[in-house]
C-alpha cells in the first residue's frame, strides 16, 4: 500500500493563513510586523529565494524590505547593513541570504543580527536556546517546518525513534534538539557521514529525517514498513529529457520508499514550502513581542 | 575479565598540572587567571563543593575569589553581584553554584553573566556554539570532563555508537551535542525516560554514558561486552552499615558492569574530579584571551 502524502503546500497554506490573521490583529494595534531580506550579489537560486520570501510576507500582511547588496560588499558594509536593520523599530526580522561572497564571513554576520530579530534561528544564542529548550528563542525555519507538519499530521512522537540523517547547524543539529526535548519527547539518532551502519539505524526509525544533501540516498531497504519519511533535501540530478536538463530529487528515492513508508514528504512540495512559512511565524512571533 | 578502570583522579591530576603551567606562563605575562564563585545561601553540599573550587583554583596558581551571600539574597542583589564581576578587569571566570534560593531565577542569572566569563558553560550562547560547533564557547565542565577522559585513554569515537542515557542541560544535551561534532564523529542517541526500549539502545553502545540521576540503573544485562562505561550519576543510597547512613553510588551497577565492560568509571573518583579540573581549563582559556 502506499505511503499517505505529507502535503508540505498545504500545510504551509494553513500556517500562512494562521498568521495571516496573527499579523492582522497586530496591524490592527498599531504594529504592522515588518522582515528585511539582504541580498549580496546575484546568484540566480538566491534570487528567486529572496523574491518568494518577500512576496510570502507581503500576501501574509507583513511589510518587506529587500535590501540588494553589490557582490563586491566589503564585510564592513554589509555589517554596518545589519547595524541599521538592527536599529530600525520598522524591522522585526532580520535575513542575510546565504550564500555570501568570499570576503564576507557569514559567521561573522549572523553574529551580528539582533538574536531578537533572528527569525533564521541560525545566532548562537538561538541555538543554544533550542538545546536547552528554552522557548524564548526563534528555531530555524526548516527542522521548525518539519515538526510542524508532523503535529498537522498526528505524527506521534512521544518515545517514537527518531533517526535524522545529517548533522547541518541548520538541519540536522537543531532537528535533534527539537526532538529530544520534554513534550516531544523522542528518541533520536543523529547519523552522518561517519556512521558505521547508517541503513541499519535508518531501518530503526518511526520517523526518518533525510537531510544529507544526496540524491535518493535513502532507499527502500533502509525504511521500516509504515515508518514516517521526511525529506529534507533538494538536489539537480541531470535529466536530459527534462527541458532544463535536470530533475529536482529529495534525499529519498520517493518512488520505491513510497511502497513502504507509512507516510511520506515528496520533493517539491514537501518540507520546502513549510520553510517560507516558518520564516513568516518566526518574524510575526518577533513582531509581537514589542507590539504594545 | 574485569573492565580497565578509568582514574578520573589521575587524569584530573595531569589535567590540573597542564592548567597550571598555563597558569605561570600567564602569570609571567602579567596576567593571574581569577574565578569567582558566588555561594547563595549555606546548603551544606555547595559549601563543600564551592570550597574544593577555591582550593584547586589556588593549587594551580589562580587567584579565587568566593562571594558568600545569606539565603535572603534578593533576585536584584544577586544581579547586581553578577554586573559587577562582569565589570571586573581581575576575574575571567564567573560561577554560580547551584541550586539558589527560590526567590532568585537561575536562567536569569546564569543568562547575566557574561559568556566570555562563563566558564560553567551554561550561557546560552555558549550552549549554542557547542551544538553548532563554534569552538570559541565554553563546553560545560562534566561533558567536557567526560571528552577528557576518553581523549586521555584513547578511547575511539569516530563512527562509534555513542548512547547517552538523560538529557539534562548540564549533561545530556551538551554530551550528545559534542560527541556529534566534526572530528569526534560519533553517531549519537539520546535516552531518557520517554524512551521506548532503553536496555535495546544502551546494547548497542560502544560508548555508555549515565548521566540520569538513579542509582545503579545500568545494570550488565545492559551493556554490550567490551563497551566503555561513563558513569556521571552520583546518588546517595541508604546504607545503614556506613557510619554515615549512605553510601555514594553512581547511576551504574559498577560490581556487575565492570565484568562485562572493556572500561568503566568508578564512582567516586571517576568524571567527578574531571569537573572541577575542566573548570579550571575553561577559566585558564578565559583568561588567556585577555592576556597581552
């Protein structure tokens, strides 16, 4: 039988809608939650990304500000960028698209972003918040989207086992905090290049978190019948029939694990949505904490 | 065959000779490294535990300062303390010994002080430099303790099963969080009580590390043979033999275990002395980045 589809836009729409309505109560006292996007150079994915972000705010009520940096930014500039965003009441979230330029350190950067308007989750303090499970701090945008959709989808995860293939500070890492804390209470796997017998704890899981960045890493034989597939990645794979020359692919070969799995996130259309939509959560949550 | 035994205290020994030399070295510099630990109140516990931290900082040639203040200690007040060691050119390091009274907040004093002097390591954003890889924080003193000892017997971690039993700030999360790192490379799962099969995990474990707060809770039917042993619990158990009513005991059944284990921590005299040695490395560390 196959896998029940995890519907990642619809999900996203209804999290957009929910904070549709949080923005328009706060508009409503005065506060109207406002997300500055930085964009240094012009790398076309970035591009798009930047364009969708700030369209997403504007259809959800929030004001955008997308700030278009020359590729030739020193780090000087693009810090005294963040500074002024840092300052300015009119701004609730802060993003530095990534990837940036070599003689920029994104380190650095993301350093230097108000944790308050740190709706990436990526400052230190905000992971570190994460791990100890402390809910004042903001998480980033896609493990918060998977555990969203696992709660719109009834996905038990109390003592279930949790296996998360990846250990990125973006996915990976802040995937297994969320899941260990007290009233998520799995248990988790962390599993990276490194792991002696991947396929064997992938086979363990109820719930399997891919974000490895290989395509159609994960195979049928390495998902437990009935288990819960979430995909995280998003790589090109040459396709010379497509039109473009290549397919988008998850982590997951989501034809032959969809036979097996009890419920499955297909790519595009899965995580990626929830992420956008987390993004706009995280900066209406900033927003409200300095609305009167 | 009985497990090799690891001596926290000899390992703490060569630790707190190694801080030491640092320690002249910066003292010949024109810099004595400074730890001061704020005591709130007289619980019998802290005051010896707080007493061992004076002396091993003045055995290694650090300059300690304990700030004793009556169990009435207003939240302000202590705040205040805490402002004030942050302001003081002559301490590096900053500790609070837990637990405080309760009309003071404990994350909101650990949150004041601040993280370049925080050398319990519980700030935070030195939580989330940990979790994302950062080495610029400061590792809390038991887990860094417990990477200490398995560094100082060669224990090998890359691609090694890492079981870590409680997720506790000061022991669960921050273990899981540096065994996963890059370089250690071990694949992590973190146990608590939510978990479903609990003896299954810790089987699978090539390193075992206790860190839940029940005595002798690791029995041998639990462990896999050959498997290194971490014992962090230390519990008080009834004894009415002991002149004193108790005994110490760890969160591992050590006469059973260690027949079955390739090497174990005792208890007392396993992680424990680490902590206080780690204590004193994180202070040195904090010290020599402000040293000329």
């Amino acid at each position: 039988m196959a896998a029940e589809l995890m519907d990642g836009v619809a999900v996203a729409r209804a999290v957009r809608e929910d904070v549709a309505r949080g923005v328009a109560d706060l508009v409503a006292r005065g506060v109207t939650p406002g997300l500055a996007v930085v964009l240094v150079g012009e790398d076309p994915a970035s591009t798009v990304y930047v364009r969708n972000k700030g369209k997403a705010c504007e259809e959800a009520g929030m004001r955008s500000v997308t700030i278009r940096m020359p590729a030739t930014t020193s780090q000087g500039e693009l810090l005294a960028q963040v500074d002024a965003l840092n300052a300015d009441p009119a701004i609730h979230g802060i993003l530095v698209q990534m990837p940036l330029p070599p003689q920029c350190s994104a380190d650095e950067v993301i350093r230097r972003i108000d944790p308050a308007k740190d709706v990436d989750g990526f400052h230190p303090v905000n992971a570190g918040r994460l791990l100890i499970g402390d809910p004042d701090g903001f998480a980033p945008c896609t493990p918060a989207g998977v555990m969203e959709l696992l709660r719109r989808y009834d996905v038990p995860t109390k003592g279930a086992e949790v296996v998360v293939i990846g250990r990125s500070n973006i996915v990976g890492k802040p995937m297994g905090a969320l899941m260990i804390q007290p009233g998520v209470d799995a248990t988790v796997t962390t599993c990276h290049s490194r792991t002696r017998d991947l396929a064997g704890h992938a086979r363990r899981a109820d719930i399997l978190v891919a974000a490895i960045g290989r395509a159609r890493f994960v195979t049928a034989d390495m998902v437990k019948p009935g288990a819960t597939v979430i995909d995280v990645g998003i790589n090109r794979v040459e396709e010379p029939r497509s039109k473009t020359g290549y397919v988008l692919a998850g982590d997951v070969d989501f034809a032959a694990v969809r036979e097996v799995a009890g419920r499955i996130t297909p790519v595009p259309g899965g995580v990626g949505p929830l992420t956008i939509a987390m993004l706009l959560k995280n900066t209406l949550r900033a927003a409200s904490r300095v609305a009167p």
